[in-house]
C-alpha cells in the first residue's frame, strides 16, 4: 500500500506541475485575446470537459481506470503542442483548451475512484480523507514550483520554454501510469450498457438524501473556488503586479494550500461536517469580498488567505460525498458531480465576462464570490429545520 500511495503521489505531482499554467492567461492576453475572448476560451474548455464528462465516469465503472487515466494523458499533451504552435491564432488555443477538457474529463471521478476502491480493497477507506489530503498536498506543491514559469516568462520574455516543460512533466506522469496496479474494485456494476449505470448512478443520488446535500453543496462551492482560480492572474496584474511578482504570490498561495491540504485531515470542523463547512465557506467568502473591495495591490494577502480556507473546506466536502456514496457506480456519480460543477462554472465564467465587458474584472469576480456564501446560507437554513 505504500508504494501505491507513493506512485500516485508522484503522479499527481507531475500531472500538475505545469510550467505554463500561471501565464497563460497572460499568454493568451499577449497573443491578442480580449478578456471577454478569454472567457470565450474557458466556456469552450467547459463546455467539452462537460459533454465528456459524465460518459468518461460511466466508461470508468465499466471498464479499466487505470488505462482511461493513461490515455488521458496524450490527449493533454497534444493540446500543449496546438499552444506551442498557435501563434495569435484564437481557435489553436480554443483546440488546446478543448484536448485539455477531455484529458480533465477522462481523470475526474475515475482517478478518485480509482484510489477508494483501492484502499476499501485493502479495507482502509475511512482513510480516505487522509490519503486525499495528501494527494493535494502534492497538487498544490506542484502548483508551487509550477510558479518558476512565471519567473522564467518574466525574465526570457517568451511562453515557448514553459509550454515545452509542461508537455514533458505530462509525458512523465504518462510513464508513472504504467507502474499503477490493476484496479482491484470491490464491487462490480455488473452491467454491460452504459446506460444501466448512469440510470442507477442518478437514482443513488435523487434517494440517498445525505449524498444529494452534500453533493449540491460541493457542487456550487467547488465551482466558485474553481473559476475564480482562473482569473487571479489577470487581476493581479490589473492591480499593478509585475507577471514575476504574480508567480511569487501565487508560490506562496499554493504552498499554503498545500500545507492546509495536508493538514486538513486533522481539522475538526464540527460533528456535523456540512455545519463545518459552511463556516468555512463564510469565511472564504468574507475573506474574498473583503479583498476585492479594497482592490489595493497589498490586498491580495486576504485573496490567498480565502483560498488557504478553501483547500481546507474542499478536502472535507470531497471526503465526506464519497463516504456517503452507498451505490457501485462510485466513477459515474463523481462525474456527475463535476458535470454539475462544470455547468454552473460555464455560468460564473460568462457571468464574468459579461461583467467585465461592461463593468469591470473586479466587479464580475465579486459577484460570482458572493455565490459561495449564498450556498452556505441555503444549506444552513434548510438543515435547521431538521436539527429542530
């Protein structure tokens, strides 16, 4: 189990440190996209990452997780090379965004199954909540040294060495696939078509009631967190930081989101974790706003802090679904769950760039933040009544 734990540690290191992914906001913004375009990119990566989505979780109870994590990989890495070569042209970066959605679709849900079943094999699952926290622990310190991109953008002055470093980081982890162990599920669906086990995954969800609160509430917060991750690049330089200064910041974030990753397994939010939870999302969500209000460039120290307090609200709002995931399509209900996550981001994202158009960056990134707060307030109010 060790050696399990190591490799898919290193995996998810390497999938995640991506050179370019600190710039390339900027790096579509210096081909001569608008910030409306930029938008206009996100919604497309959404809107494949969705139509891909709930198929690739039903195919992952179906068939073997380990080999749709691997093909995954190639698709990313053609979507570098179409922004290697894109030049200022719109629909090269749209394609590359588009590769990246399938490889997104193809990995959420079946990788997060993959390593549940993994440990309820072993009977350890209720350990699930730590492994998580360490496999993000990773994730974020990827995205911490990931920050060298920006420092190296900033000092060649061109995009082509961070795009070249990340398509060999995703052939790496490619490589580390290879060593993963054949999943050992321990229960079978026991369907042969797909359609069976999306219709079973959709009814776990309507009955198990528990499933469906939490699942709602992770839903909207993750998509906050998630699409608002996107535009601090951009916003932090609209306030006067220098693209170096922006990977400096954005280094210290993901250290401390990796930190609290870590950590998070041993916070004690509240007997009843929603309860927790919901807490934390005020916080964020104050944090956010407060941030953003000032839009001071000494302000983005409260934007960091907010999503220090996210990391730690989304290891145990994903913990807590999967534990409460009673039915065998594991895969095809995680998906799911990002399929809903995705269209409600696809929302955010055109929220923001119609605000934006007409208003302003700030004020497009303040209106979907309150969402995270109004999600924490709904839950809160309809688990009153049933503490009464």
């Amino acid at each position: 189990m060790n050696s399990f734990l190591a490799k898919i540690s290193l995996y998810r290191f390497l999938d995640d440190f991506i050179l370019v992914y600190p710039v390339y906001t900027l790096m579509f913004e210096d081909a001569g996209v608008s910030k409306s375009g930029i938008s206009l990119l996100f919604i497309i990566w959404i809107i494949i990452s969705l139509v891909f989505e709930v198929p690739s979780g039903v195919l992952a109870d179906r068939y073997n997780r380990k080999w749709i994590l691997f093909i995954a990989q190639p698709i990313r890495l053609l979507g570098y090379v179409c922004w290697l070569c894109a030049g200022s042209s719109f629909w090269l970066y749209a394609l590359g965004f588009a590769l990246w959605g399938i490889k997104g679709a193809l990995v959420s849900g079946t990788f997060e199954s993959y390593v549940y079943d993994e440990l309820a094999a072993e009977n350890r699952q209720k350990e699930y909540e730590k492994v998580l926290g360490r496999l993000k622990f990773w994730y974020h310190l990827a995205l911490a040294g990931s920050m060298a991109g920006a420092v190296l953008v900033d000092y060649l002055g061109s995009y082509t060495v961070v795009l070249v470093a990340s398509i060999i980081s995703v052939a790496c982890s490619a490589l580390i696939i290879f060593t993963f162990p054949q999943p050992s599920k321990v229960r079978s669906t026991s369907e042969v078509n797909v359609f069976p086990i999306l219709g079973k995954a959709i009814r776990e969800i309507r009955q198990n009631t528990s499933l469906f609160s939490i699942l709602s509430f992770t839903v909207v917060v993750t998509a906050v967190y998630g699409t608002l991750d996107e535009y601090w690049g951009l916003y932090f330089r609209d306030i006067g930081w220098r693209i170096s200064a922006i990977g400096m910041i954005a280094l210290l974030g993901f250290s401390l989101q990796a930190i609290a990753s870590f950590l998070a397994p041993r916070v004690h939010v509240s007997r009843q974790v929603e309860r927790g939870v919901i807490y934390l999302t005020f916080m964020y969500t104050g944090l956010l706003v407060s941030g953003l209000l000032l839009n001071m460039r000494w302000s983005v120290i409260l934007i960091v802090l907010a999503n220090v307090v996210a990391t730690i609200a989304t290891v145990k709002l994903e913990n807590e679904m999967q534990q409460r995931i009673q039915a065998d399509e594991r895969a095809t209900i995680t998906s799911l769950q990002k399929f809903f996550m995705g269209t409600l981001a696809m929302g955010f994202t055109g929220l923001i760039g119609c605000i934006t158009h007409y208003a302003s960056l700030q004020a497009g990134l303040i209106a979907v933040s309150l969402f995270a707060g109004l999600a924490g307030l709904a839950t809160l109010i309809q688990k009153h009544p049933q503490a009464n």
